[in-house]
C-alpha cells in the first residue's frame, strides 16, 4: 500500500470518504477486510481521505485539547474492531480495545507491529491507565490514529491512498456518473466514482431564539454561548466569581464545569477516611454555574461494576421481526404509540430476567411462570404493571422507566437550599445505586439499550426523545465526575435549578434570568448563559457546506432534519425515496445514526455492521469500473 500526495488519477477507480475520524476509520478498516474478496488486491484504486482535522480522532478526539477532559466511557469498553458477535458479511478482523491497546504501549510492542510513539504525557497516562479506567480524549485520540494508520495498512497493494487535510465543500455529477468533489481553496475538484460522508458532529446555525438571545446579549454586554462542543467554546469571557446561567445537564456540562474548575487551577482533597468524600479548594478563578435542565438533574453515573453469570437473551421483545413488522405498516410508526411500548418490554424483559436469575430470594414467583406471563402481556397494558407488583414484593425492585427518567417530576421545594441538599441527595443516591451490583439489572437494561438501538438504525428517524433517553441513562458521566460535581455544590461553585428550567431576557435589568419548577422565588439573574450541549444534526442548519448543497440539490431530509439515508447499505436518498448509485453518508447526520463510531466490544455494534454493509456495496459499485477487471475480463 503506497501513500502518495494529491495526485488524483482518471484511470483506476476513484473513492472519496468525506470525514476521517472514527467513522471514516472504521469504514477504511471494512474497505480492507472486505477488498480481498469483493475488488481483489491487485486491482488499482485511488483512495481520496479528506479531513482538516487529524486523521482517526477527527475533530472530537484531537490531541490539542485539555487533557481534563474525559472519554464517557471506561478502556474495555472501547474498540474500533469487529468481533464474532459482530453479525456481517464481511470477514471478522479483531484488533484491541482501548484498554487492551494501552498495555500493549506499556510493553513496547503490539501484535502487529512496534507501538506507536507517544509524548511523554501520553506514555505516562497509558501506562496508568486500566480497563476499568477513563482515559482522557486525547489518549483515545491516539487509539484512532493507530487504529487509523492500522487499517490503511491493511488496504490492499495495489490501493493508492491521497491525503487531503482540508474540507470538502460541494458535490456536483449525475445520478449514475463520475461525481466531482470540490475541496476549500482548490480549483480543480477530485473526479471520484463513489462518495461516502463520514462528517461526524457538526456546527449548526442557531435556532431562532438562540438567534434573538445572541441578539440580547450583544445590545447589553452580556455572553450567550450557543450549542457548540464545549472544546471549542471561547471560556474566558465567562468572568470569575458571577454567575453563569447554564442550560443543559448532561456531558457538555460536566466538560464545562471540568474547565472551569480544574481548568482555572482548582483541585479536590479526598477525606481521609475511606469514605471517599472531595472538598474542593477553589483557585478564585471560577464563576458560580447556575445548572438546569428540562430533568434537572445530571444524566446517570456510568455502571461502577462488571457483568457475571447468565445474560439476558436479546434482543426478545424488540428484535427484528418486530421491526418487520413495524415497517410493514402503511405510513411512519409513531414513536410514542408504536415502538416506545415494544422498548419498554424489551428493557422489562432484560430487567426481571437479571432480578431472577441473580438475586432469586428478591422474587416471589418462579421464572418459568413469570416469563410465560410477561411474554403474554400486551406491551404497554397495565397487565405488565400488575405482573410485576405480584412477582416483585419490594417496589425498588421493580423497574419503573418513567420515574427514573424524571425523578423530580411534580417535586416542590421549600427553597433554593431544600433544591440543592435534594439534588445532592439524589446524585448521592445515583452513585450508589450504579456502583452496587446487589442492583445489576441496572446493568441488564444498560444491554438492552445498546440491543434496541441496534434495531431501531432500520426505522430511520423516530425523532428525539430516544435519543435523549439513551444518552441520559447510558451515555452518563464517569462516577468520579459526579463525586467531582457534589464537592462543587457544596462549595458552592455550583448550583441547582431544578427541574423545567426556563431561560429568558430580562429587558428591564438588562440581564439573563432562570427559574425551575418547583422552586419559589424570582429564579436567577446572570449576565452570561451558556447552552451546554452540541447543536441538532439538522442538515437544513448545518454550517457544513457540502452538508447543504447536498439537500439544496435533492437530497432527502427527515422531519426531523436528518439525511434520508438506505437503511441497507447507506445510499443518500432524494425526495423520491430513490437511493443515489454513487454517493453515501454514516454517522449521526443521517437517519441511520448509531449511537457511536466506535463500540462496545461483544455487543454486536451496529455501527460495525454499517460499516461493512456499506464498504461491501462500495467494493461491488467499483469493481465494474476498473480497467484492470475489465482486461481480465476480455483477456
């Protein structure tokens, strides 16, 4: 395999990925693994990469950031590499996890090659770091890259690869011809017979009342931050010692109290004690985080504790002949009424079979019996409810997804400090509960969250409030964040607003004020706001400009603003529904979106069966076009 510069050629078929981060990276690895086969290793082909930011990591997993910032994620759980629970096609490559990678960089060596050279920071963080730990972003970062530079290695000879560290801006060509992909600041577009765009997140334009509180900000002086990745968010305006409004409670929070915080030279002392209890010491730098969102609350800790014994068999409830059936239905399922009810027996399922199988004294009914009576409830019906009360004597036992998707639902408060020792209280709780494995059917519907996602790719856009559930139940902050943001409420750096936070301009005091449910009193006033989550991969807002012209030219959007895209193999859909014979799309952009580039190993991802579907269909597009098959062919 031969890396050369930008030099593309009109004779050996041509294929431009849009997007190198973990995404794009996982794609080339299908590429190579599925070559062989589907294009054979001594067929030219020009491979155009094309990324401004740094080939694996991408944007989010960039080393020029703080290395404060964590993954969400503990080592073991993370890989770039198919395993055989991986259902494709194509054939399995299994490489290391994060953890598993790290201590090969420990011993100076991997299995296929020297390890790679890290800084001395870096070094020192792998060295540390163990399978239940959490490495920083800029240590996953230099994972990607080495899984990167991994699997160009593992293209074929006769695959030319061209680098092209700047971003692609517009796509021109017929429906079933050679397609033009424009690059920033270049004249001459690359000539390619097969597109994909792997774009990862991307900046929004503001939605209009981000747009009218940027407005209020600039008339009075004040900060509005908008929705970005907090990484890029110009921090310094936010001044030490006022307060700060800030409207969003999950991971973009936790990266915006970590820089503000430990970021502005303060640091936490342990109690001695075991107990395990910070004190933070503040450097005098920070402002005071005045924190709600529409739950109010942190989303839940990462699961301190590793599964044993039997697991549940899933998917059960919600697997694919449940989706067949749903897409076998005339018009879009609804959300609420049509698929939110299979989730919720698929996450009981999990749950109870995890209860019985390894805490059976909590139970008072057999799992045979229990089983065949759940399997007949109809999902949704009160029947499971009562099922459940008669089988599970202790109400804590039971799962209850409404209660624990809004705890503070209908709560009053008797003031703000009633506000903060609660959601003190039920942090301390939370923390608790998801580092005790007397309660691991937590653990059990954690799977059955990845096993629903996993079907849900093949129903295209069910809008949003999926989404947020997933990521609030099992996209949480690491445990030791939330240890990090209790000592911070006690110190009163930060503080709570409960839940149905509203945000609005005070036009009289020229200020930013918010209120939460619940809670008496006028609410806050601040002269800064932040919104602390990344902007909705909408493509009609979308500040990427091949993202644009693409809907501008036919491309299908969803309702909710996603890329229409085949759930098969990727293909870009027009507003006909057809599938464009040239040009694809992965990643959160587009309605097949999974919940990540990279995976949980053992878990089936369906990210990784994306990958490959898609780098099969780009192989068997390409092959006809090749000179070199076309001469055996007549040869």
């Amino acid at each position: 395999m031969s890396v050369r510069p930008d030099s593309p050629s009109s004779r050996p078929p041509a294929l431009v990925i849009v997007g190198m981060g973990p995404r794009g990276t996982g794609l080339v690895e299908r590429l190579a693994a599925n070559a062989p086969e589907l294009y054979g290793a001594t067929a030219p082909l020009d491979l155009h990469l094309v990324d401004p930011h740094p080939p694996g990591g991408g944007r989010i997993w960039r080393p020029d950031q703080s290395p404060l910032l964590w993954m969400n994620s503990i080592a073991e759980d993370v890989t770039l590499f198919t395993d055989d629970t991986v259902e494709c096609e194509g054939p399995l490559r299994p490489g290391p996890s994060l953890a598993e990678w790290a201590e090969h960089v420990r011993s100076g060596a991997l299995p296929d090659g020297p390890a790679p050279e890290l800084s001395s920071e870096l070094a020192a963080e792998a060295a540390a770091l163990t399978g239940g730990g959490f490495a920083s972003r800029r240590l996953q970062g230099a994972y990607l890259a080495w899984a990167h530079e991994r699997s160009v290695a593992a293209l074929p000879p006769a695959v030319t690869v061209h680098r092209h560290q700047c971003r692609a801006v517009r796509i021109t060509g017929p429906r079933d011809g050679v397609q033009q992909v424009w690059l920033e600041g270049r004249a001459t577009p690359l000539a390619a017979d097969a597109v994909v765009l792997a774009l990862g997140h991307l900046d929004a334009e503001p939605e209009p009342e981000q747009r009218a509180l940027t407005a209020f900000a600039a008339e009075h002086g004040l900060v509005h931050l908008p929705p970005e990745f907090t990484a890029d968010s110009d921090l310094s305006r936010l001044r030490p010692g006022e307060p700060v409004i800030v409207r969003g409670f999950g991971l973009a929070f936790i990266d915006l109290m970590v820089l503000l915080t430990e970021g502005r030279g303060g640091r936490y002392d342990e109690r001695g004690d075991g107990a395990g209890e910070l004190t933070y010491r503040p450097s005098g730098r920070e402002p005071v985080l005045h924190v709600g969102s529409r739950r109010g609350v942190p989303y839940r800790s990462k699961i301190g504790y590793r599964w044993w014994g039997e697991r549940p068999p899933l998917p059960r409830f919600f697997g694919p002949a449940q989706v067949e059936e749903l897409l076998r239905r005339p018009g879009r399922p609804d959300y609420r009424r049509d698929i939110l009810p299979l989730i919720a027996k698929e996450l009981g399922f999990a749950h109870y079979h995890r209860l019985f199988t390894a805490h059976p004294e909590r139970m008072a009914m057999s799992w045979p019996d229990f089983e065949e009576t759940y399997a007949a409830c109809p999902p949704g019906g009160p029947e499971l409810l009562a099922l459940a009360a008669a089988a599970v004597p202790d109400p804590a036992d039971r799962l209850d997804l409404d209660a624990l998707d809004r705890p503070l639902a209908g709560r009053r408060f008797d003031g703000h400090e009633a506000l903060q020792r609660d959601l003190r209280a039920h942090i301390e709780a939370d923390l608790a509960r998801r580092h005790d494995p007397a309660h691991s059917p937590d653990l059990a519907v954690f799977h059955a969250l990845l096993s629903v996602y996993g079907q849900l790719i093949r129903l295209g856009d069910i809008g949003g409030q999926w989404h947020g559930f997933f990521s609030y139940l099992a996209s949480g902050p690491p445990g030791p964040r939330l240890r990090q943001l209790l000592a911070l409420s006690r110190a009163g750096v930060v503080r709570f607003l409960g839940p149905e936070t509203r945000v609005a301009p005070d036009p009289l005091r020229k200020v930013f004020r918010a209120s939460g449910a619940g809670v008496p009193g006028p609410g806050v006033e601040a002269r800064a706001l932040v919104e602390a989550r990344l902007p909705e991969p909408t493509v009609n807002r979308s500040r990427d400009p091949l993202l644009r012209s693409l809907h501008r030219d036919g491309a299908a959007a969803t309702p909710a603003g996603l890329l229409a895209v085949s759930p098969d193999d990727a293909r870009i859909l027009d507003r006909a529904g057809r599938p464009h014979s040239r040009r694809f799309a992965l990643g959160p952009h587009t309605d097949a979106r999974a919940s990540g580039g990279f995976a949980r190993p053992r878990t089936n991802a369906p990210a990784f069966r994306q990958n490959d579907a898609t780098a099969r269909a780009l192989l068997s597009l390409l092959r006809p076009l090749s000179p070199h098959h076309a001469a055996q062919l007549t040869a």
